[in-house]
C-alpha cells in the first residue's frame, strides 16, 4: 500500500498515527498548496480533492483519514491507539469525536471562511468565521475543565487516536495562527507533551 499525502491536519492524522505504530509505508507527496488535490490525476483517486488517501495493493483506495487510522489498527493493532475492551474503545471513540467535531470543526471552520485559500471551495462568511472563533475558544475551555483532572491524554491515561485528533487540532492552530491561552493549565501541558513526542512532525520555518 501507499500513502497519498502532504502536511495538512488530516493529513497529519494518518502520518501520526503511523509513526505511533512503528510502520513506515511509501508516501507518495501531494502539493497542497499548489493545489494538487483539486486536479487530475489526484480527483481520479479521490473526487473530494483531499488528502490523506491510501491506495491498497488491489488498487482501492480508502479515504478519510480515521477510517484509514481504523484500516492499520486492524493490521497492525499494537500499541492499540482506539481503546481497548468495549468501555475503553467506546471512551476513546467519545473523545476522539468530541475533539473533531467541537474543537477542531470550528478553528477547521475558521480556516475555511478566512483563509484566500479556500476561496475557490465556496463563498466565505467573516462573521460566520467570527462566530467559530468564539466557539473555539469555548471548546478550549471546556476542554481544560475537562482535563483539570490530572489525566495526561484526552481519553484517559493512554495515549490514543483522540490525541491525534487535538494534534492535528495544534498543527491547524499553528497555520491559522492562534495560541493556546496561558490560562489553561491542563490543555498547555497537554500541548507540550504532544508536540515533545517524537511522532509530532517538524514544521517548516
Ligand atoms: N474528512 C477528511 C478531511 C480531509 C481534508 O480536509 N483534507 C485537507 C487537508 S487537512 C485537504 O486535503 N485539502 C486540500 C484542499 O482543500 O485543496 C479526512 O479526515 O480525511
């Protein structure tokens, strides 16, 4: 199989999870910022224009990147990175949605309707953009209250595929640019754990 893929959020999800597995798979390079995705040949291997994309061995592809972190947990399910037992996977699959959709949507959503960019995806709304920016900000919040716990991971006391979520959640904060403010404890300390692991990639300057 090979990795069709470039630094990006989702993008990130899947070389994270990988390297957190100990696999290394051929990648092929996809220029996001050129704009590769959204032409020919790469819409043949995914009419969404959006990488990651793993294209198999029988030449079918997957998309979407935790559906492909799902593929390599069933090939390669050490160090299990989706919960183990039905309540520790039903705890990670609940944290790893609450990361998406609640504080990773609105900063993704904030990228979406600011950034020139994305222009060409459909119209950009500046208050909707507002808006998000603020439900960001609550998220964290209420994310920090949440992990005030003493817990070192998001799901608990293992890392897991919900880290990898708030990870590409860091990396997007890095683009936009926003800072984590000082004033959460519990998510600051969450965030230098994450970007000191090894798997956390090297950004260009
Ligand atoms: N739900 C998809 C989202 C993928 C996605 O949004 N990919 C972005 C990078 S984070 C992309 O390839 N964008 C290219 C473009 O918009 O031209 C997933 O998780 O794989």
């Amino acid at each position: 199989m090979k990795l069709h893929n470039g630094l990006s959020p989702n993008g990130l999800r899947v070389t994270v999870f990988l390297a957190e597995k100990g696999l290394e798979i051929p990648v092929v390079p996809v220029d996001i910022l050129g704009g590769e995705p959204r032409r020919e040949p790469f819409l043949s291997l995914n009419p969404l224009g959006e990488v990651p994309v793993l294209e198999l061995d029988d030449g079918s592809v997957l998309t979407e990147s935790v559906a492909i972190c799902r593929y390599i947990e069933g090939l390669f399910p050490d160090p299990p990175l989706f919960g183990m037992g039905a309540k520790g996977q039903a705890v990670v699959e609940m944290w790893n949605r609450r990361l998406e959709q609640r504080v990773h949507g609105p900063l993704s959503d904030v990228a979406r309707h600011e950034f020139a960019f994305f222009k060409e995806r459909g119209p950009q709304f500046a208050d909707f953009a507002r808006a998000r920016r603020s439900d960001y900000r609550a998220a964290l919040g209420w994310l920090d209250r949440e992990m005030s716990d003493g817990r070192s991971f998001v799901a608990g006391d293992a890392f897991s595929v919900a880290d990898i979520t708030g990870m590409a959640m860091l990396l997007l904060a890095h683009f936009v640019p926003v800072v984590l403010p000082e004033e959460l404890k519990a998510v600051k300390r969450w965030e230098s754990a994450m970007k000191a692991r090894p798997s956390w990639p090297k950004l260009p300057q």
